[in-house]
C-alpha cells in the first residue's frame, strides 16, 4: 500500500513539475507563467525610462509648461541614448508582430540594404489586444489608464535570419540596444478632447 501511494505521489509530483502554468507569490496569490514574465519585462521596460517619464505634459499645463517638459523630455532622451548604448536588454515574453525589410533611412553609416527588422512587443495576458504595458496604479490625468504603448525592433542581417519567425509567437527576445525612444503628454484633436499617450520604441541588434 505504502508503495502505491509513492508512486501515485512521484507521478502527480512529477506532472505538476513539467506541465505546472503557475507559480505562487508572497501573499499567496497564483500566477501564471505569462503573467510573472510579463511583470518582468514590464519593469524591464520601466527600468531602463529612468525618470523621463515624469516629464511628461497634462491637459492642465499650459503651452510654456508643454515647451519646457517637452525639451526636458527629448534632453533626458538623448542622454538616455547615450547611456544605454550597447547594452544588452532580455525579454521573457515578447510577442513577434511583424517582419519587413529595414528602410534606407534607418540604416547606420557602413550598413547597406537588404536587413531585415522584426517587430515585437509585450501585452498584459490579462487585457488582450492592446500592445504595451499597463500601470493600473497610474493617475488618469497622468495616463490613459496608465497605457504605454510599447514597440521593440530587431534589426538582422539579412533575408533568411527571419524566414523562420512566425507572428504571435512568443518567447525570449535578447538583444544589444541601438536607440531608444520615448513620447508621453497628452494630444488634442479639431473634434475631440483628445487624451493621454505614452510610447516606448526601442531599437535592438
């Protein structure tokens, strides 16, 4: 009997270990393996924006107070550039939504044509359909209910280093950064109030 209920519990043990989807955090709560890597990369993301994001324009501010965070935000950009050049980022979970060939005026001096880019980017598993990362803590006048939208590209060499990539798939996603870029305020439209936006765009090889 005894030897029964051990292989009963070394299979179960054993099923759970390769086929388990979930782990449990601190406070007990069950997490999905999308979700944890989501998070991951999310501060990931967050990480490398430093405090850029705090300068970015409200509906209230007035048209010098948009000047000024604007030009503080494109400083804070370029030192962000110069900084992180170089440097390798790792995804745990980014989603593959396209290739296409690289266009002329994104190539750098002694790269020719005929790369390719392969565009990806993250989602909350949790709100499907909307690419980027979400901040539900966020202040609405702040952010669109904290949504920050999110585009990350891979540059490679040529033609046949993408023929296999397929879109929606998703996995690891590592690379050296080339650039990156960054927008956020809030935009207004002839016909309508317009609203919050935030843009990540980084470049990788």
């Amino acid at each position: 009997m005894f030897k029964i209920f051990s292989i009963i519990f070394v299979l179960v043990f054993s099923f759970n270990f390769i086929h388990g989807q979930s782990e449990t955090t601190e406070t007990g709560e069950e997490v999905s393996k999308e979700e944890k890597y989501y998070l991951e990369d999310r501060n990931t993301l967050l990480n490398l924006l430093g405090n850029i994001r705090d300068f970015r324009h409200s509906e209230v501010d007035t048209t010098l107070q948009i000047e000024m965070k604007v030009k503080k935000i494109k400083e804070l950009r370029d030192r962000l550039n110069k900084n992180l050049k170089g440097t390798l980022i790792h995804l745990k979970w980014a989603e593959l939504k396209n290739v296409r060939p690289v266009e002329k005026i994104q190539l750098r001096p002694g790269e020719k044509m005929g790369m390719y880019q392969a565009e990806y980017s993250i989602s909350d598993p949790h709100r499907l359909g909307f690419d980027g990362i979400i901040l539900e803590i966020e202040k609405p006048q702040n952010s669109s209910e904290g949504q920050i939208q999110v585009r990350i590209i891979k540059f490679h060499p040529n033609k046949e280093s993408v023929m296999n990539l397929k879109k929606q798939s998703k996995g690891e996603l590592s690379g050296k950064i080339r650039k990156l870029l960054y927008s956020g305020g809030h935009s207004t439209y002839y016909d309508s109030e317009g609203g919050p936006y935030e843009i990540i765009e980084i470049e990788i090889e």
